[in-house]
C-alpha cells in the first residue's frame, strides 16, 4: 500500500493546480481498467496520501467520503501519478469487493453510447445495490 507521511503530503499539495478546489481523479485497477472518475478536494487528498486509503470529495454531499465507507468495498492506493499540467491524478488502486459503482458495477463505466444516441448496459451486475445499501444514506 502507498501512503506518506502527512508532512509530506503538503509538499505534494503545493505542486497542484486545484480549480475551484477540486482536481479530478482518474482511479484504476492494477490491470489497467477505469474504475471510476471523481474529484478530491486538498482534505481528500491528505487523507487519501496519509492512510493509504482513496477519499473523494463528494459535489452532492459537499463533503469528503472515503470509498467504502457504507459498500465495505475500500481501495487501497498502490501508485498516484500526475499529469503534465498539475492539474490530475490518476490513481492505481487494489480494489476490495466485487465493485466499484453504487449501481452495482465492477466500474462507473458499464454502458456505451450507440450510435443512434442510445445507451447499452454492455456489463453484467456483479452485486445487488439494494442489498449492500440497505438502510443507508449516501
């Protein structure tokens, strides 16, 4: 697992360019697959370095979530790399958990766009929403 020392973490937070204090996120498996985009705020990204575990910050609940919090399917950070810009993060990440997306996924990333504008679902569900969510609010 990837993590540093808070310290440190300031250091990495000075050389990034966060636009209306976000930077967006690319997070993937070891095999190369997207499992989803999202955001981070500077607090997000502190504790994602300092725990080794993968926080967001969430537009709709305007606040920081750690992923897994209410699923138990966390994902621990392996490799952070940087864009030419400063300006994203892509993620390499162990992925604990048959998925990744609140719809019941293996990736935020199961339909395709057709070419008369439709949607397809092209990936078969891998765990039951309704289940793991139960009762929670998120």
């Amino acid at each position: 697992m990837f993590k540093i020392s808070f310290r440190k973490t300031r250091r990495v937070l000075s050389k990034l360019n966060f636009e209306n204090g976000l930077i967006p996120v690319v997070t993937m498996n070891s095999e190369g697959e997207v499992l989803m985009v999202a955001f981070m705020d500077k607090n997000a990204l502190l504790k994602t370095l300092s725990t080794g575990f993968m926080h967001y910050y969430s537009r709709r609940r305007g606040r920081v979530w750690m992923k897994g919090e209410s699923s138990g399917f966390v994902q621990r950070v392996l490799e952070v790399k940087i864009n030419c810009e400063n300006s994203a993060l892509l993620f390499t990440v162990e992925q604990e958990g048959p998925g990744v997306c609140h719809m019941g996924y293996k990736t935020c990333f199961y339909r395709k766009i057709l070419k008369n504008g439709g949607l397809k679902i092209v990936e078969n569900r891998v765990f039951n929403p309704k289940r793991v969510y139960a009762g929670r609010r998120g």
